[in-house]
C-alpha cells in the first residue's frame, strides 16, 4: 500500500492553503490563492504526480473510482462553487460590475477568504486519505461467473426497483428504499452504457426506458442534483466506448443543464410545492420560463449560482458564530451519530435526526425555530463545528479513507470494477459524492456497508459470484 508513497509530495498538496494563509492580510489575493489551489490539487493528483495513477484500468475505464469522480463532485462542489458569491460580494452580477463605485465590504471580504482557507484545507485532506489508501489491483475474494454482464446489469436495474418500493411500506427502514432505488438507476445507466456499442436492441430499448423513467422524476422533483447527474454517469459509462461523442454532445448538454435549471428549479418549486399546480403542469410552466431570456430569469440565474450552488454563504455564518458565540461540539456529534444507526423500528422513541442536526443551524443563527427551512450544515461546516481547522483536516482526512477504502472492499467483493465501484460503490455510496451532515452520512454509510455484505453474500449462493482462485 505504501511503496509508492512520498511524503514530500503529499506535503505539496497542502501549499495552497499555506500560501493563503501566509495572505490573510489580502483577502482578495488570499482567496484567490486559495480557490486556484484546489484546481492546482485536481491536477497534480489526477494526473498521477502525488501518486501515480492505478495501471490495472485505462483511465477512461476507471473515472468511477473515488480519486476521480468522488473528487470531482465532492470537492468540486466544495471548494470551485464559491467563486459566483465571491463577484457578487465584489459588486457583480452576470459576470458585468453593475455598479463601478460600488465599494465591497471588507469583513465580507475577509471572511469569505477564511472560509475558502478550510475549503482548501478541506480538499487538500480529503485527498491526502484517498491517495494514501489506494491500493490497486485489489486481491478479489470473489469473482463474477461466466455470463453475459449486460443483461445481469440489466436484471439489476429491474429486479431493484419492486425492492425499493417493498421498502418503502416497511416501518422504520424506508432509508433502504433510496439506496436500491440509485442502485436501480446506476444498474440501469450501466446497463444502457454496455448495451449500446454491443448493439444489443432488446436491452437498449429496456434500459433506456428506465433511464427515461428516472430522468422524467428527476425532473418532476424539483432538485437540481438528480438531473444533472443523470447525464454526467451516463456519460461517464459511454465515456471509454466513444470518447470523442461524448466529449462533443454531453459537455455542452451539462453547460445547457446548468444555463436552464436554476429558473427552471426556481418556477418550478413556485409553482408546485405550494400545491397551486400539479407536478407536470408545473414542468411546463418552468420550461417556458427557463428558456426565455428575460431579465428575471437571468436574474434567477445568478441567484441560484451565488447563493444555492455554493454553501459558503451558510459557512461563513457558522466561522462567525462558533466558537465566538457557541462552543464546538466536538463528540456530541460523534454520540448522535452512534444514535442514528439504530433502526427506528427498534427504537419507536428515537429522537428525529433532522431535529438534532437543525440544532446547530438554530444556535448559529442561521434559521429561526418554526420556520419551513431545511439549513443542515454541508460536511465541510460539520467538520468545522466539530472542532474548527483541526476538525476540517482530520475529518476530511478521514473521509477520503474511508470513501477509498469501502470502493477497494466493493472491488474485492464483486469481482473488479465494473459491478464493485460503478454499480455498489457508485450506487450504495453515492452519498458520500457530495458528503451531508454527520449524524446522515454516519447512518447511510453503515447501512449501506451492511447492504453491500448481503447483496455479495446473495450472489455468492445463488451462484452469481464465486470464491476467487
């Protein structure tokens, strides 16, 4: 595991956030610095020079494995997004300053450089445990018996589905019925991904059907998340097929996904969570706003990048408030985590995790108590209430272990890459490609752990998987 490991190199990783640092007087230079530095990461660890990239895959065959897609969502999201708030606190608006003599407020200023310091920290310690525990090729423990891969992904994608609605009429383990309803959708992308350069039209046709199914409630469900990801896998699962199509159709689909959601998302919300339209007539609705180019629609567009994309706006307001007003809470959160792992049809009376976690939103001012609001701090704001820089390092340190180290466990359980990190890894786990509040990531991620146990232990009986020699 460590023999090609230098420590000098990982040590580089961490310049960034010195060298802001060393600016603090500067905010403008320092976040700068700093929000370059996570670029400056993504490069010098995906291009294999902190370590060198695992050879038992070409790279376009193994983008699901968690130093390349789980960095690119969850870091990305962390550490890039910031830069729409940062123009907007400078006086800009659609990229244009609206206002030449607006001045920006220093203490905004300031702040939002401190916050991109942790997002930095953040990064550069969430890959430090990525890099330090991958280890390919995994000694497998099981291996696929001989058959086709493209219908059993397909059989995957079909039989999952009837299992997430079971779930969902089970009291108390409905948690069950979102992770094989993902596993369902990524069985399902895989699925379509082999079919196609395999010209198997039978599968296509099934396999795309579902992949349709999933995208049109992605659309009806008013979160901008599902959407976009249904395009970046499947391009992700094309990706080693037909490089150069999918470089030239799904890269500038992803740049008109994100020019159209936010006032789409926006309408949308407007109109049907407050009941006043049905879910398909809300759709319409909010395509037709969202490809107008009015001003309120480009207005909507900048808003949703500035202060819905990022999360440093929330951030900033937990830096300002802990520990200056509340103390950091350390193990507490660590105790309601261990809570949540109870199942609540073992535990009718167990305390409502949304509440525990909206604790900390209330103590920081964020939102008041009784309204609508959802405010739970992002994993890099939990890991600075735990117990500030130090918190963020190891936490994230931590994270990155633990995110490499369940995809090597699903690769030696299912025999390589294909079934171990794009289906289980990438379907049990996808939590953790964008991180949540503690008390949630502790919950999912065990669960789904002791899913991922039975599910090899199932195919193992039934002769799916045999004992690898």
């Amino acid at each position: 595991m460590f023999n090609q490991i230098r420590p000098e190199r990982f040590f580089v990783l961490f310049l960034p956030w010195v060298f802001s640092w060393l600016f603090d007087a500067l905010p403008q230079t320092s976040y700068l610095i700093a929000w370059l530095g996570s670029f400056f990461i993504f490069l010098i660890t995906i291009s294999g020079w902190v370590k060198p990239i695992p050879n038992d895959r070409s790279l376009g065959e193994q983008l699901m494995r968690p130093l390349f897609l789980t960095q690119l969502i969850f870091a990305g999201y962390m550490c890039c997004t910031t830069l729409f708030y940062y123009l907007d606190s400078l006086g800009y608006e659609n990229f244009h300053q609206f206002n030449h003599l607006f001045k920006p407020d220093p203490k905004k200023l300031l702040m939002i450089a401190q916050c991109q310091h942790y997002y930095c920290l953040g990064h550069a310690a969430f890959v430090s445990g990525t890099l330090l525990f991958m280890n390919y090729p995994v000694q497998k423990k099981y291996q696929l018996q001989n058959l086709n891969l493209a219908d059993f992904l397909l059989y995957v994608a079909i039989i999952t589905v009837p299992v997430s609605i079971l779930f969902t009429v089970v009291p108390g383990l409905n948690q069950f019925s979102g992770q094989f309803s993902t596993l369902s959708f990524i069985a399902g992308t895989l699925a379509l991904a082999f079919a196609i350069p395999m010209h198997k039209t039978q599968n296509i046709i099934i396999a795309g059907t579902l992949f349709g199914f999933n995208f049109y409630k992605s659309v009806l469900s008013g979160y901008k998340e599902p959407i976009i990801l249904s395009f970046l896998v499947l391009a992700i699962f094309l990706f080693p097929f037909y490089k150069r199509t999918v470089v030239l159709v799904f890269v500038p689909l992803l740049f008109l996904v994100f020019a159209v959601l936010p006032t789409y998302n926006q309408v949308f919300r407007q109109n049907a969570w407050s009941g006043d339209l049905s879910a398909e007539d809300a759709s319409k609705v909010a395509f037709d706003a969202a490809l107008s180019s009015s001003p309120e629609a480009e207005e909507g567009n900048w808003k949703f990048l500035v202060f819905r994309l990022s999360e440093v706006d929330m951030f900033i307001k937990y830096v300002q408030s802990t520990p200056k007003y509340t103390d950091f809470y350390g193990m507490k959160m660590v105790e309601q985590s261990l809570q949540s792992l109870i199942p609540r049809v073992l535990w009718p009376g167990k305390p409502n995790t949304e509440d525990l976690v909206m604790e900390r939103a209330f103590n920081a001012g964020i939102a008041a108590r009784g309204m609508n609001v959802s405010a739970k701090p992002a994993l890099i704001a939990d890991a600075y209430l735990f117990k500030g820089g130090i918190g963020i390092f190891l936490i994230l340190f931590l994270y990155g272990a633990v995110n490499q180290l369940i995809a090597l466990k699903a690769e030696s359980l299912f025999g390589g890459y294909v079934l171990g990190t794009a289906l289980i890894y990438s379907g049990l786990f996808q939590i953790m490609w964008r991180g949540l509040s503690f008390e949630f990531l502790f919950n999912s991620v065990f669960w789904s752990y002791i899913s991922m146990l039975l599910i090899a232990k199932l195919l193992y009986a039934i002769r799916i998987l045999k004992t690898a020699g």
